[in-house]
C-alpha cells in the first residue's frame, strides 16, 4: 500500500447535504452555501469555481463541464452541456494545410469555445436560488488571498517554468510569483483571475432586475464582453509556441463565443437491475458506460466475485467492445448520426457480448449497428520537436498534467453533491489548465484544448470542423430508483473514467458495499483503444491493476492473454460519491483516499 494511504474510511451519513469532490476546499465551499440556505445547483457551482482556482493544473475558467442533475421540483433529470464547440474556422484543411497530421494538444490552435462559466451559470439560472455573488465569492477569497499549493500543481508548474519564462510569459506572471515556481504547500494567489471574477459581479450587479437578469449579465460579459474581448485580441494577433515546436495563431473568435450558449439536453440513460443510470450524451464518452452495463448484465458478476479474474477478465472485455463502438461512432449529434439507441439495444447487445470469450482480444471489434460500416480513424504521427527541453515533450502530451513513468494519470476534477430539498448534481470540470494553453492577458485563464480530442478524418462522427463539440471524456453519473435519485458519483481519469467509475458503481449495485467501501475497491483498466488525448496511443490487450491485485489473479489473466501491468496500490482515480439511503433517510457521502485530496462532507 502506498505510504501514507489509509483505506477503511467510513461512510458518511447526514440529514442536512452530502458533498464530495476531487480537493477539499470545494467541499467545504458548497456545504458552506447549503449552509447558507442554498440548494445543490448553488452548491456544485460554488464549488465548481473553486476546483478551477485550486485545481489550475486538472481545470480553469477557460476549461468545460458537462453536468447531470435531478430536480425535485421538476422530477426530472436533465444534462447541462458545457462543451463548447470547434471555432467556425475550424476546418480540417486548416491543420492539415500546416503540415499537420493530428489537431495539436496545446496552444491556441485547438482551442475551443470556453464552456464551463456558461454551464455554470445555465444551471443556476434555472434552478439555483443564491445570488451570484454567493456562489463566487469563495472562489474569489481563494484567487485573491490564496490556498495551499497542491504538490501535482507545483510540480507541473516547475516542469513548465522554463517555457513559462520563455514562450507563454502571461502564464510564467500568473504562476510565476517573484520570479520563481511556488512550492508545494506554499501559499499561492492569482489575482489577475479574482479581478476577472470581480468584474463579472460588478458588470452582473450593474444589470436592471433580480437574480436571473443578473446571471444573464454575468453570462454576456464573459461571452459578448470584456473575456471574449480579450480572448479574441490574444488568439487573433498573437503567434504561441505549442506541440509543433512552431509558433502558430489559434482559431478562435469573439464572434465564436458570442454565438454560443450552453444547451439543456434530457440525459442518456438505461436501466440496470431496478436501477436507471442517467449519462450525458454522444458528444462525451458517456454512453460507453450504458453500453458496458448493458453487456454486463448477462453475465454472473456475483456468482464470479468481486476481484476475481474471471471478473476482472469480463469487464475488462466488455471494456474493449464499448470503447471500440465509441471510437467508431461517438460524436455531436448535431452534425453526426449517431445510432445510440441500436447501440443500446437488446439485440445488438446479445450479439456483442458473443464476441467476449475466455481469452483476451487483441483486435479492436466495434460493431455494426443496423448494418452500418464503422469507421475507426487513423490517427497521423507528429513527431516531438527536437529540443533538450523538458518541457517540449510534456505540451506534446495532451493530458493535463506532467506525464511521469506511471499510470496514475488522476487528471479532470469531481464535484457531486445532494441536498435536503432531493435535488441531487454530478459535474466533471476539465479543460483550461496551467499546460493546456498560455493564460489570456488581463484574465488569468487558459484556454481549453479539447478539440484536440477530434481526428482529421471527413465523414467520422468525431472529425474537426466548424461548430462541433469535441467527443469529450468528460463523463459525471446519476442513479434513479422507482424514479427517485439515489447516487451521483464521478471520477478524473480521461479515457478511463468510464472504467473507474463502473467498478465503483457494480461494487454498490452487484455486490451491496456501501460508497465509501465501493471507492476503495480494486480499480483497473485496459487501454486497449486509442486514447483521446494526443499524440493518441493505445495497447491492445494492456490490462492495467492496482498492485493491491492476488498474485493469482494476475497470474490468471496472463494466463488468459491479458498484458497485466501493475500499478501502485491506490493509485488509479479518484471516486466521489454521493447517495440517498432510501431506508434510513438519510444522505451519504463518499471520497477515495487515492491522491490524498478528495473530501466528503456530510452533515
């Protein structure tokens, strides 16, 4: 077990909220605002711009959010897309025309339209009932007089720091103070961002009406105002060094985010045992989690048992066969066909899981939905710059953070939170990170780097082009039972949350453990199909597991086939949870001890 690790915690119950998140100051943010008489849309988002001042190395306000929620009032759950789209210039032969063979994964030209402020603020709108200033001002307390520097944070900072100084020099003012990367523990301040949030209150309070007019004022400024101002003078006149090893100019326009709003979808769900598990839709990974419950669910995970290879073994193959389908036919509905429903369904569902035998795949198998040819993009190589820096191959990487010699890649952010009222919320805030892209001048923010999420293939669901949401990794869960809401839960991962998260979720609703025990099972994964994030590499029949694992088991699953590599014992994710205990009434809070950091509160 890694030093410091304490498995074991126990399950918190209250009657008054139930918080968890992937940093403990969130956490006590959004209790402070249920405290305050808000509800969980006030909370989560409370908490959702204090992740982005804390968390500035996994999101910012630059970054994006897909958000699922139920709402007593309504008895309705509902999904608040916060991906923003490609810019209208985006065209294939924009990246290709620069000798490119894949959208890069940092600098300016895969940005996208910034998403999270307005999903944000679409979700208070509707259904929050504080004033806007209550939710941003604990974000506003940290950016201006600090918090404790997370070590992940410091160590990308000091990786970065020769870029910083060199290339991205708002970036080296921002994290940069006195000259110098800030240690781990120390007490770091960004004021250029709390100014940003500052003036988006003042501009917010100037606004003639109540609270919903002030949030729509909030919301104009940042996309028709001073933010999209400054983003479109930086990205339209400003030339950054990113993976290419060039300097290039983004797409992006003020015109871009004006044009944009958050949308309001109805959710993706399926029902599994009496349960009903909501997702966002194709335009995320999400589904690739229906599409493994649903081949799951003819199998005996029970009769298998938790941990063993037999059960490693068959999610780990209904893992493949998901993932395949996502990498075939995942993408924005609004400009792709996207057969979900075949994909769903019973049919389909009984042919693919004939495909899961005693050995490990080695191909990748997507299907055929209704009789369609599926299209697996081919991603092209762009070879890392030659330079004795560091850091030229830490922004070739797409991820979030310094990409080190282990697979304990606990990118992304966690917010999930359930109130008194029975309105329950789950957020997965990503995007604009200290590594994605250089801080815009005079806002303190990065810009997101999804697009580079997308392939340079015309046809494919997921090709670049003008106004198209990124197929996001980005995955939050709700669970209903006899229609009312009964879990939330999310998990940093990128590609593997939707593995992470399954483990956690057939651990409570195959197996009966409570939340916190769920977290602190077995996690694993395979990496069988190409990750999202550049330069896009897979490993086909790579199974990795937590040393924690039986040598017997490890020793079963090479035997089937499997390329078992170990990692250290709770490292992989970083659940949090949130629940209803039907039976007792009762609210319930849950947070992984892997990383150290996450926080759940229940009172």
């Amino acid at each position: 077990m890694n030093a410091g690790i304490q498995a074991g915690r126990p399950q918190l119950s209250g009657i008054f909220g139930a918080v968890s998140s992937t940093h403990w100051l969130p956490s006590a943010a959004a209790m402070s605002v249920l405290e305050k008489g808000g509800n969980a849309f006030d909370a989560a988002a409370a908490a959702g711009f204090v992740l982005q001042v804390v968390e500035p190395h996994y999101n910012g306000l630059g970054g994006d959010v897909p958000i699922v929620s139920y709402s007593a009032s309504t008895g309705r759950v509902q999904v608040v897309c916060g991906q923003g789209p490609t810019p209208r210039a985006a065209t294939i032969e924009s990246i290709t025309d620069l000798g490119l063979h894949q959208v890069p994964g940092s600098g300016l030209l895969p940005a996208v339209v910034p998403g999270a402020f307005g999903a944000w603020m679409r979700l208070l709108a509707e259904h929050g009932t504080l004033p806007l200033a209550d939710i941003l001002d604990p974000a506003i307390g940290y950016a201006e007089h600090g918090h404790p520097l997370l070590a992940g944070a410091a160590d990308a900072i000091e990786v970065l720091a020769p870029l910083f100084e060199t290339e991205w020099k708002e970036s080296a003012r921002v994290y940069l103070p006195g000259g110098r990367p800030p240690a781990a523990g120390s007490r770091f301040r960004n004021p250029v961002l709390a100014d940003t949030y500052k003036r988006l209150l003042r501009e917010a309070a100037a606004a003639p009406g109540g609270r919903e007019a002030q949030i729509a004022a909030a919301e104009r400024a940042f996309y028709r105002g001073f933010v999209a101002e400054a983003i479109d003078a930086y990205v339209s006149s400003t030339e950054v060094l990113d993976s290419t090893g060039r300097r290039n100019k983004g797409l992006l326009t003020g015109q871009d985010m004006a044009d944009w709003r958050a949308t309001v979808e109805d959710s993706a769900h399926l029902a599994y045992g009496d349960l009903t598990v909501h997702k966002p839709g194709v335009w995320s990974q999400s589904p690739v989690f229906l599409q493994q419950l649903a081949l799951l669910e003819g199998f005996d995970l029970r009769g298998m048992g938790l941990g063993s290879a037999e059960y490693l073994h068959t999610v780990a193959e209904s893992s493949k066969l998901a993932f395949a389908d996502r990498e075939a036919w995942y993408g924005d509905p609004d400009h792709a066909d996207v057969p979900l429903d075949e994909l769903l369904s019973p049919g389909y569902t009984r042919e693919r899981r004939a495909l899961i035998g005693a050995k490990a795949a080695s191909e990748l198998r997507p299907g055929s939905p209704g009789g369609r040819l599926p299209h697996i993009p081919r991603y092209g190589s762009d070879p890392v710059p030659p330079s004795r820096e560091h850091w030229m191959s830490q922004i070739h990487n797409g991820l979030p953070t310094v990409v080190r010699a282990t697979e304990a890649r606990n990118d992304t952010c966690t917010v999930v939170v359930a109130d008194r009222f029975g309105n329950m919320v789950a957020a997965v805030p990503s995007g604009g990170w200290l590594k994605s892209s250089p801080v815009v001048p005079g806002t303190g923010l990065s810009l997101g780097t999804r697009a580079q999420t997308m392939n340079l293939e015309a046809g494919h669901p997921n090709a670049f082009g003008p106004g198209r949401r990124p197929r996001t990794t980005l995955s939050p869960s709700l669970v209903l039972k006899d229609g009312a809401p009964v879990l939330a839960f999310g998990t940093p991962g990128g590609d593997r949350q939707d593995q992470w998260t399954l483990g956690f979720f057939l651990a409570v609703a195959d197996f009966g453990l409570d939340l916190q025990a769920a977290t602190e099972t077995l996690a694993f994964h395979t990496d069988h199909f190409a990750a999202s994030f550049t330069p896009h590499e897979s490993a086909p029949r790579r199974l990795v597991v937590e040393a924690g694992c039986d040598p017997e088991v490890v020793e079963e699953l090479r035997r089937r086939g499997h390329e078992v590599q170990l990692a250290p014992e709770f490292s992989l994710g970083k659940v949090c949870a949130v629940g209803v205990d039907t039976e007792r009434d009762l609210l319930l809070a849950a947070a992984s001890p892997r990383g150290r950091q996450s926080y759940a509160v229940a009172r």
